[in-house]
C-alpha cells in the first residue's frame, strides 16, 4: 500500500461529507491553533460531558495546553453545535513526535472519533512529524478496551504510566496514514494494517 494520502484539506473534505451524510445535516472540521474563549468553552464542555471530573480539564488548564508548541485543536461541529474535538501538540518527551491530549466526541458508535483520530494523522504525518504518541486508560468507566482500540488503530502499547495511564505511539509513515485514511475515513475494513515500525 503505497498510495498517497489525500492532503489533510481534501481529507477534512471527505469527512465532512460523510458525518453530513449520516447526521443529515451539514458537518463543518475546524482547525485552530489559538484557542480563545469561545472555543475553550466548546472543548470544555465536551470534556466535562465525556468524561469523569478527574479526568476534565478547566478552563485554566485548557488556556496552558493551547499555549504549548505545535498546539492545533480540531472541531467537528454537525450543524453550529460542536459534537466531537482533538487537540494536541509536540511531544516534549519524545523529539518528532506529536502528542494527542484529548479527542472527545458526545456522539458515540458512529465513526466521529476514529474519523478525527485519522484526520490528525494525516495533519502530523504531512507536518513532518516522525511519531504519534498519546495516554490512555486500559478500559473506561463503560468497561470499553481502550489500549485495544488504539492497537487497533495501528499504536504499539509502550507500558503503563501511574497517573498519566498506557502510553501508546506509532511511526508516521506514509503506509500508516495511508491505511488510517483507507480504513477509518472511507470504511475499508478489511484493510491490514500496516506493521508497526
């Protein structure tokens, strides 16, 4: 599998229209890489929404986060309501690599999260970035396998943290955002991913 990836734009693109096609209504991805008040406020009451109070960020901390290097906050919004975001930046502890901080959807099951989660491989790969790293829990408070869920998505399990959870990277390399776009934008399912690298 060595086709290119679409640019991140005709990416964006191509899930707008799908998320439109299912929600029957039109679907807007908007990338940021300030964060104001207005947008602060959208992410955190997502955050506060999808998840346990230990785990949601105020508004303070959020503000901090859109501050560090290679920030860029992506949003779906289905009509002028947000129902999903990403944000993330440059990893400080691994050099090349981006670290995703947060992706929060309020609509679950319908491929909104793994659509972002790809999109923002597709922005790191094409930024030049060599790696993707990111913290999860095990499972969630729904019993759902999250270190499985991002196997899945093609991430090597690199150990568990005690406060920050499993931390999970991947190589960025044109097979892998390749097979992302392939089988979680346009629905390839039986697509094999590529070997972690």
């Amino acid at each position: 599998m060595s086709e290119e990836p679409p640019f991140f734009e005709e990416a964006i693109r191509q899930v707008e229209e799908r998320l439109g096609n299912l929600f029957g209504a039109q679907c807007n991805i908007s990338v940021h890489v300030f964060l104001d008040d207005r947008l602060a406020d959208e992410v955190h009451r997502i955050d506060s929404n999808m998840f346990r109070d230990e785990l949601t960020y105020s508004i303070d901390e959020l503000r901090k986060k859109g501050e560090k290097r290679g920030f860029v906050l992506m949003v779906v919004r289905s009509g002028m309501e947000p129902v999903a975001f990403f944000f993330g930046y440059e990893d400080p502890d691994f050099e090349g690599s981006y670290y995703g901080d947060t992706l929060a959807s309020v609509v679950e099951g319908k491929g909104i999260g793994s659509s972002l989660f790809s999109l923002v491989h597709i922005y790191c790969y094409e930024n030049g970035y060599t790696h993707f790293s990111c913290h999860t829990e095990e499972m969630d408070e729904k019993g759902r396998r999250l270190r499985d869920w991002y196997l899945g998505a093609g991430m090597e399990y690199l150990g568990t943290h005690p406060k920050e959870g499993d931390l999970m990277r991947v190589k960025l390399t044109l097979q892998h955002a390749s097979w992302m776009h392939k089988r979680f934008i346009m629905g390839e399912k039986q697509l094999q991913k590529p070997a972690v690298g």
